[in-house]
C-alpha cells in the first residue's frame, strides 16, 4: 500500500440541533474540530412523525416559491 496517500483519521466534535454533544472519527477536518448540525434525526420530521417544516438555511424554499408561487393545478 502506498504511503501518506490516505487522510488523516482523528476525532471531531458533534453538536447535535438541541445542543447534546457527542465525539466521533471521521476525515472531516481536522483534530478538534466542531460539527454543528442544523438536522438531526431529533429534529428530522422523517424521523419524529411530525409535519414540521424544516429550517430553510440555504433558501432554497423561498427561492423555489419566489420563482413558482404562482402556478396552481387548480382553476
């Protein structure tokens, strides 16, 4: 196998959206660092069951109904 071609393994933070906090490894990053999630499986209606709607962090809902608020299949 060829030598330093691989990433790093290490341990990162993980903040979960109600503030819990857990350790794991990954790639991501480096050593140390804090992975903030905006979606977790506590918050996500996928899996809670709920209707909730979802934090639109990048916008891509309001720029979807700003481009096509007006179409309706109804008449």
């Amino acid at each position: 196998m060829k030598k330093d071609i691989h990433p790093t393994y290490h341990q990162i933070n993980v903040v979960m959206t109600d503030g819990t906090k857990f350790t794991t490894r990954t790639t991501m990053g480096k050593e140390g660092d804090t992975l903030q999630l905006d979606i977790d499986p506590k918050s996500h209606p996928a899996w809670t069951g709920t209707s909730a709607r979802l934090n639109d962090t990048a916008g891509q809902i309001s720029k979807f109904n700003k481009r096509f608020g007006g179409f309706s299949s109804a008449k």
